[in-house]
C-alpha cells in the first residue's frame, strides 16, 4: 500500500453564513437566466458529498470544494457551469480523479444542455508547464494548468473514463452517502 499523500488532512467547517452569502448570490444570478436552468445551489449539492479517493471525507469536509466555488454564466443560451476546486496539497496525484468525479456527477445529475467547466484553483497545486506559455511585453501569460486541461478536453475525459480502474474509482467515490 502506498503512503498517503496527505496523511492528516484539515477538515473544514463551513458555517451558515458561508451558504447563505452564496445563495443570495446564486439568487441573484438565476433571476437572469431562464426558470429551467440550473441553481448554483443544486450544482453544490450534487458535488459536495463527492468521496475523496484518498480519506474518508466529502470534498466538501477537505474543503476541496466551497460554495464559492461555483459559477454559472450564460454561453450563447444555455448554462456555462463552472467548478474551481482546491486539491489538499499543491502535489496532489489524485487532482485529476477528484476532477473527473466533479465531472461526471455534474454530468449525471444536472439535466438538460449545458457546458460544463472544472477547473484546478489558480497556484493550488504544482501542475504549470515550466516554460510554456506567452511573452507579451515582458508578461507570461502561462497556459492553463495541466490538470485543467485535461479535466476539460472532451477526448481525454472520454479515454479515462473508458479505463476500468479510473471509472471504478469515480464510481466509488460519486455514489450516493448519506453524510
């Protein structure tokens, strides 16, 4: 077996007021989009009882995800969903899994048509390409980080998900718990 990554994870408490901050708003939001779409609650709900692969934990409980993490916006008439999260540690080998299972749970059980968007938070783990990037007048704009481009290219999601042992652990880890 190997060591854990994070042998002794922080576990986060959010409070009322961090939910409550957050549906005002998602409530704002959803006033200009239409009645069928998506709330930024329903989209935190169906992620936050997600399973760490690695502990014992939502990621919600690992603070991996907050209410603030979510963003829905209008791309051309039909909900952009967009989900930023934070791996427990900047070396974190699991980030792209925790990714796919936000993924595939959003997929699952927000219906209709929808652009969906996970993404890695900016300086939270250690996955920028050395090098890479654009200089424009003494400014890199670096590439977005490497998980996030995998977590959003429709070919690789669809490859991973193919593999037995990938879909088994995004399967463990998306089924429904009770908390």
């Amino acid at each position: 077996m190997e060591p854990l990554q994070n042998a002794a994870p922080r576990l986060v408490q959010l409070s009322t007021q961090d939910y409550e901050e957050e549906f005002k708003k998602w409530e704002h939001w959803s006033k200009n989009f239409p009645a069928d779409w998506p709330h930024g609650g329903d989209v935190y709900e169906s992620i936050r009882h997600i399973r760490d692969p690695e502990h014992p934990y939502s990621i919600e409980q690992l603070g991996i995800v907050r209410p603030s993490c979510i963003e829905i916006q209008d791309l051309r008439g039909m909900p952009h969903i967009q989900v930023t999260f934070t791996p427990t540690v900047s070396h974190c080998t699991l980030a792209t899994t925790i990714g796919l299972c936000i993924r595939s749970k959003l997929d699952d059980e927000i219906i209709g048509r929808k652009k969906i968007t996970v993404l890695v938070e900016p300086g939270s783990h250690n996955d920028f390409e050395e090098g890479k990037g654009t200089e424009v007048k003494d400014v890199i704009y670096l590439r977005p980080p490497v998980v996030s481009r995998r977590l959003n290219d429709k070919e690789r999601v669809a490859a991973a998900m193919e593999k037995e042992t990938i879909y088994s652990v995004i399967q463990k880890c998306t089924e429904d718990v009770e908390e």
